[in-house]
C-alpha cells in the first residue's frame, strides 16, 4: 500500500492501517519498511471485534507462537490472545463501507491496484 499512497491522495484518499500492536512495536515496522501513513493501535482488537473481524488463537496454536518466540500478550499489550482478520475496507466520507475486502490467509492480500479501483468507483 506504501507505493500506491500517492495516488491514493491524489484521489483525496487517507490511508490508514489499523493495528492491535503497541506503538513501541509498530515503530520498528514503520522504520523497516518507510511507512508514511497512518497507523492507530486497536488495544485488545475491539474495533475489529465490532466489525466481526477478530479471531481468538486457539491454545494449541498460542503454543506454535511460543515455539517461534512470538510473544504475542507482549507485543499487544493484552492476555487476549486475539488477532484481526486482515481486510481493506473503503470508507466514504460519511463513515459508510463501500468496499471490503477480506481474507482470513494472512498471506493473500488483495493488490493496491484493487482499492484504487474501488475508489475510482465511488466518484
């Protein structure tokens, strides 16, 4: 999405990501990959779990993280043990979801060229 960011403005689009993560950790990832836009923290993921998007890990799987020393209460802030399920949504001006892509593989994102499109078609 960083390399599509200026068109998105350039459609008068903000782009924000929206993380369950402490600031302290997103900064690291904001440095490594030069991210300029915006990135808010969702503590314990409860806009995710609004919107249905929040998923809790199940124990067998909190034990794989360990395993890989993801210490994932650390790096959230919380005991939760949930996660977001990834999605873009295009919102309009008035708070309204026009589109909304989402896919519980971490690993399939849709391509930046699929939210311009969904922009483009909002005008």
């Amino acid at each position: 999405m960083q390399k599509a960011l200026g068109e998105l403005e350039d459609m008068g689009a903000t782009l924000v990501a929206i993380t369950p993560q402490l600031a302290e950790h997103s900064r690291t990832m904001i440095k490594k990959h030069a991210l300029n836009y915006h990135l808010v923290m969702d503590a314990g993921n409860a806009y995710a779990a609004q919107l249905g998007l929040r998923f809790q890990v199940p124990p067998a799987l909190q034990l794989v993280y360990d395993g890989f020393g993801i210490d994932l209460p650390k790096y959230n802030g919380d005991d939760s043990w949930t996660l977001a399920i990834p999605a873009r949504l295009v919102v309009d001006q008035g708070g309204l979801i026009k589109a909304a892509d989402i896919e519980v593989d971490y690993t399939q994102r849709p391509e930046p060229g699929k939210t311009i499109a969904d922009l483009k078609a909002l005008a």
